[in-house]
C-alpha cells in the first residue's frame, strides 16, 4: 500500500493532529510546512491530505474531513494583528505569507468593522520587518504564539478573541483533501484511527 501523504502544518496546535501519524511510516508520510503552501500542496496533488486555510476550501473540489482540525470559539494567542497605532489610524498592514484565512479575516474587520481599506503587503513572518514600514502586521502560528507586544511596544489583537465575535463563530482551520482522492482518504483516516 502506498503511504497517505500528508500536508500538515508546522506549528505547535498542530501536534495534537498528527502526533501519532509520524511513526507509521508504512501508512503515512509527513511534511511540516505552513498553512499556505500546504494548500499549494494540496492544490497540486503533491499531497493527498492537507490541514490547509478554511478559506482555501471555497478555492478547490476538496472535502473537509469530519471532526478533524484546528478551531477556537475564544482567543487563540497564535493568530494576532499586532498595531503600533490605534486600530482606527491603521493604513498600512503587512500580512504574513503563511496566512491565507487570517488575511481574508483581518481585510473584513478592518473594512466592516472599522470602516478602514488600508494598503496591504504580504510579507515574511518578521514582526519587527513588518513593523518597521507599516502600522499594524498579521502574524500567525508560533510567530504570534511566542511575540512579545510590550518588548515591540506594540498591541497584539487576538483574532481568535472577542475582536471577531460578531463576525465569525469560530476561527476554523480544516483538515481537507481533494474530492477524486476521496475512497483513498477514508481508507487511510479508518486506519488512522484503529
């Protein structure tokens, strides 16, 4: 049997997910990217399944798989907007490149919620590069886990937190894959769990 290849992402709440899955090496093969290209995985068949961005589920013929992902109805510490100025004075916004969903997120909040259309720019996930030209920067995963606001002498708005409650129930990160790879995955997600 060919091993299931496996996009999953390279953070810390990953872990839980996949943990078990690294020492069956007859069933499964692993890679550790972040969220974005493991969706570009996923998209060019260069893995069979993807813990990819909720927002990349509308981009493709995927199916989510049931019960299986990342989700938070409350603040999350690793998905952050970090300001050096009031939200309201935001113009400039660096995204990080890891993020596909927390991109999208933050352009409707600042929009709806701010009434605010400031310019923004992906780039690497550097929070103080990204600082340094802009006013406020997105940071995900470890990158946002592990930044400290007040050595920045920035604010750090969790995206997972009340910011977002009138907008989304919950921040979803799905475990997905391609719909003509459906009987494969199944097979392989039964097996997963025995």
């Amino acid at each position: 049997m060919t091993p299931t290849r496996i996009g999953a992402v390279s953070y810390l709440n990953t872990l839980p997910l996949v943990y078990g899955l690294r020492d069956d090496a007859g069933h499964f093969q692993l890679r550790f990217d972040v969220p974005s290209h493991c969706a570009a995985l996923l998209h060019d068949g260069a893995v069979d399944v993807g813990l990819i961005p909720s927002i990349e589920f509308l981009r493709g013929d995927y199916v989510v798989a049931p019960g299986v992902s990342i989700a938070s109805e409350g603040p999350v510490a690793s998905v952050a907007l970090f300001a050096r100025v009031p939200v309201e004075s935001i113009r400039r916004v660096a995204l990080d490149t890891s993020s596909r969903t927390s991109a999208t997120l933050v352009r409707i909040l600042l929009a709806e919620r701010y009434g605010l259309t400031p310019v923004f720019e992906a780039q690497a996930p550097d929070l103080p590069a990204m600082l340094a030209g802009h006013d406020a920067a997105l940071v995900i995963g470890d990158n946002a886990l592990y930044a400290d606001p007040a050595r920045l002498g920035v604010r750090k708005i969790d995206l997972g937190g009340k910011t977002l409650e009138q907008y989304l129930e919950q921040l979803h990160i799905a475990v997905t894959f391609r719909e003509r790879d459906r009987g494969h995955i199944r097979e392989a997600l039964a097996q997963a769990v025995r």
